[in-house]
C-alpha cells in the first residue's frame, strides 16, 4: 500500500500540481497580508500590528481583523467631520441664537419671541434693525 502512494506522490503532474498549490498558497498569503496592510492603514488601525497578525496566523487573523477594524475609512471620517463643520458654519451664518434662552432667532428681531429679551433696537430714520450698540445707522447714515 506504501509503495502504491509513494508511486502516486512521485508522478510529475502530483508533483507539479503540489508544487503549484504551494505557490497559490504563498502568493496568496503575501496578497492577503499586503491586502491587511493598506486596508488598516487607510482606516487608521495599527496597520502594521494587522499585517504581522495575518502573516503570521493567515486566514484566522484575516477573520478576526475582518471582525474588529475600523468601519470606515479614515478619510471618510474626515471628510465627514468637515461637511459636519461647514453645515454648522452655514446654519450659524444663517440662523443667531438669543443670548438669554438660546433659542434661534433671525436677524432682523428687535426682541425674542421666547423670553422677550431686546435684541435690536430699530433705526428712528429708515426703522431696519440695529445692533443695541451702534450710534450711526449704516443703511441710512442716521445717527442714533
């Protein structure tokens, strides 16, 4: 029985067929490694510690690195955090906020429609709203 398996094991096509598993099976290994390499470097793991991991332990640290990195991109998150920022930026552009409770208010209020608190006191010229301490009304040149 021995002799029969050693006969098959020595044919040239078992041989080149080992032989070429054996090369699927490294290069595939170094691809994975390389693959876990950038993939934690792009979302900000320890893309080092994830490549030594999968070289060393193979398709288990690819699962468990698969299980525990990062969601996202580093750059997304970045991104995302900027666009975050920028609509905030705008809505403050756009909308103020009463300095006594806080609650939005538009530009032109003379008063909170929330607590009542003044705001703006109203040109006695053109009637537009002014900040409480101007003295000169820039829209029409009036002193206040």
């Amino acid at each position: 029985m021995g002799d029969v398996f050693g006969q098959i094991m020595s044919n040239p096509l078992v041989v080149l067929a080992r032989n070429l598993c054996l090369l699927f099976w490294f290069v595939f290994h170094l691809a994975l490694t390389f693959w876990a390499y950038r993939d934690a470097d792009r979302r900000g793991a320890m893309a080092w510690f994830w490549a030594l991991a999968i070289f060393i332990f193979d398709l288990a640290g690819w699962a468990i690195y698969m299980v525990v990195r990062p969601p996202e991109w580093a750059a997304d998150v970045h991104e995302r955090d900027l666009e975050i920022r920028a609509k905030e930026l705008a809505l403050a552009r756009d909308l103020e906020s009463c300095p006594s409770c806080a609650k939005p208010v538009e530009k032109d209020y003379l008063i909170c429609p929330y607590c009542m608190k003044k705001l703006r006191k109203p040109c006695i010229e053109c009637g537009k709203a002014l900040k409480l301490p101007w003295n000169v009304c820039p829209y029409c040149k009036t002193k206040q």
